[in-house]
C-alpha cells in the first residue's frame, strides 16, 4: 500500500498545528486506512510551535520533526520537507487549517483514478483570504501565466498532491528563493486542479503583508521572465521615433514656415522623461544583477537547528 508524506510548514501556530494533526490522523487512519507519515517544519516560530511538535512527535512516531535556525519562508521550508519524504505520493498544505484535511480524499481518489496526472492543485471553491491577499493571487497568476507559458485557468495554489519523481525533481533546485509552484509548472504539463473546501483562520492573521506579495511577484517576474527589459526597451525605441518627428516638425516649421520654436518646456519634459526613463532601466538592469549576485554565493535554501525524526 502507498505511503503518503505530509509536509506542512509552520509559523507561529501553536494553536493550530495540534489539531492539524489531528485532523490528519482521523483521515488516513478511519477513512482512508492508508499509511502516513507528517513531516512538520518549524520555521522560525516565535511562539510555542516548536513545544507542540515535540510533543506530537513524542506521541507519534510517524511526526518527523525540523526547527529551522531563522525563517526563512514557506518555499525553502517545504524544499526542507522533501528531502526526508519517505512517501510514494506528497501533500503540501498550510498549518492554519484553511487547507481542510477532510479534502484530502477528494485528490487522492482523483490521483488514483488519473495514471496521467503528475500534480493535483486545490482550486478553492470559496476563497477565505483577505482582499489584498485575493488581489495580489489573481495578479501573480496572470504574470506566471505569461511567464510560464501555462494555462491561465491552471490555479496554483499551496494545497498540493504529487507523484513522488515530481518532489525529487525539484527538491535540489539551484534557484535563490525557489516558488514551488513555478517549478512545478517548469517540470511538468500534467497538472490539474480539483476543486475543495477553504476554511476561514481560525487564529491570527496571514503572514503575507502586501509588500511581500508585491516583492514576491517582481521576484518572479525578474527571475522568470525578460518582460521588463523588453517593455524599457519598446519605450526606448518609442521615444526615440517621438524625438524625431519632432525634429522633423520643428524642422519644417522653422524653415518652411519661418516660426522659431521656443524650446525651455520641450527641453525640460525631454530631460525629465529620457531621466526617469534611464533611472528606471538601471533599476530594472539592477534587479536582474541582484538575482545573479544571489545565485552565484550558492547559499543554503535552509538551515537546520535541530531534527527528531
């Protein structure tokens, strides 16, 4: 019979994570009556997240444990995760209970009965997230959308069901600050989405403020795609046709039409636009030197303080 391995991140949710496991276990073992095992990576937690694990791994030999030396984000917690996998199929989801256990039976049965499908994504029926939250979702799905040449109607979400040689694929990937879903979709066409319940918080707030989604699209947008460099220069070559047959215009009139031009506020609005347009080329050339930097110092995706596995 097949081995399942949740792998599930946890920030601050000392709260939550009990009853996760909880959850979890009344699944696989009354519903589903399959073998599992949870892997729980504590990242960085300033609560008492880290206690709860111990004690759920203490009672459970089936809880593997991790304490990353600082946080250092959901993606690399989960790269943690998928190198201790033991499972013939992972689950990833979040460890604030919006990503209900009850729907797990609903992808796996979907899995068994797809031998063509590689990944199954949660689609939420009725999303629970706060508005920006939504906003900045449907807007990094638009641009990965471009980027990563996938369907648009394909939702990437963090509720995730995958064939074992999918996880190994990925799990040490090079990239800086690795998007799981981006390698997903770089690894695979034969992904799918199956629609499940979204449960509210129960505690506290999300994580991701609006400047972390906004730092997270530009980082997906400047690592993935050259788009930027292309619109600067598009904008180049169109002021660049704009100054001519402005030239030409000033050109006729003063010799056909015999008007001088006064140029102080033409001189200025050039100066201000050709400025702001080579301040904001630099800052995007700037960006992708960044990534570069990054990704030559080779450093760890993660951490590991301490393990009980």
């Amino acid at each position: 019979m097949s081995l399942y391995s949740v792998v599930v991140p946890v920030y601050n949710s000392e709260h939550t994570v009990g009853e996760l496991y909880e959850r979890l276990k009344k699944v696989f073992d009354e519903e589903l009556k399959r073998d599992f095992e949870l892997l729980l990576v504590d990242d960085g937690s300033k609560d008492n997240s880290w206690s709860v694990l111990e004690g759920l791994h203490a009672k459970d030999e089936r809880v593997k444990i991790f304490q990353m030396a600082r946080n250092f984000g959901q993606h690399p917690a989960i790269l943690c995760g998928f190198h201790y996998v033991s499972g013939d199929f992972v689950i990833t989801m979040d460890d604030d209970l919006q990503h209900p256990p009850e729907e797990i039976p609903k992808l796996i049965k979907v899995m068994d009965e797809r031998d063509d499908v590689d990944v199954i994504l949660a689609r939420y029926q009725n999303r629970k997230h706060g508005l920006i939250r939504r906003i900045g979702t449907r807007i990094s799905v638009s641009a990965t959308s471009a980027m990563l040449k996938k369907d648009p109607d394909l939702e990437i979400t963090s509720f995730r069901l995958m064939r074992r040689f999918i996880v190994d694929a990925i799990k040490d990937t090079s990239i800086h600050l690795p998007q799981i879903g981006n390698l997903l979709v770089m690894n695979s066409n034969r992904i799918i989405n199956v629609d499940v319940r979204h449960d509210a918080r129960a505690y506290g707030k999300s994580g991701y403020s609006f400047k972390e989604l906004v730092h997270e699209l530009l980082y997906d947008i400047t690592t993935h795609s050259a788009f930027p460099l292309i619109v600067v220069r598009n904008i180049g070559l169109f002021a660049l046709f704009i100054s001519v047959v402005l030239g030409l215009v000033y050109f006729i009139r003063y010799f056909v039409v015999g008007t001088s031009v006064q140029g102080f506020t033409t001189l200025v609005l050039v100066m201000l636009a050709s400025t702001g347009l080579t301040l904001f080329s630099v800052g995007i050339l700037g960006e992708y030197l960044i990534h570069i930097l990054d990704e030559s110092k080779k450093m760890p995706h993660y951490v590991i303080r301490k393990k009980e596995l």
